[in-house]
C-alpha cells in the first residue's frame, strides 16, 4: 500500500484513481504522517453471493452415501 499525504492526494487524484481502477492500487493518505484514510478499489457487485435463506438450510444425511431401495420408496 503507498502511502500519499493530503497535499499528493489532492494534486494527483486523478492518476491516483487511475492506478486504483486500473491495477488494483490501494493507497493510504496521511496528515502530518498520521493515517487519515484508505483509498482501495471498489468491490464490484458479485452473482454469486450466498442467498441469505439456503444458509440457514442444515443438511443432516451424508450426501456422497448411495441411496437405497428403501430411500427412493419415502
């Protein structure tokens, strides 16, 4: 992570951004050399995140065991 003071920030915020969008750049911004805040990449949107219902789901069977004749009949 670089670290930048307020002033760099500010002249430099565009090819900061740039660098954050492009590489995947994560900067942190001081004053008087004390950390102020994180500049790091947006997390884009994911399809694949969990559904909030099927976590709560609990499966009590081993599933890799084969079925039987009786387990098809229920």
């Amino acid at each position: 992570m670089k670290t930048l003071n307020i002033h760099e920030a500010k002249t430099k915020l565009s090819s900061v951004l740039a660098e954050i969008e492009k590489k995947g750049k994560k900067f942190l911004i001081c004053r008087n050399g004390k950390p102020i805040a994180d500049l790091i990449p947006h997390k884009k949107n994911s399809r694949l995140k969990p559904d909030p219902f099927l976590s709560q789901v609990k499966i009590n069977c081993d599933l890799t065991k084969p079925l039987t004749e009786e387990d098809w009949d229920t």
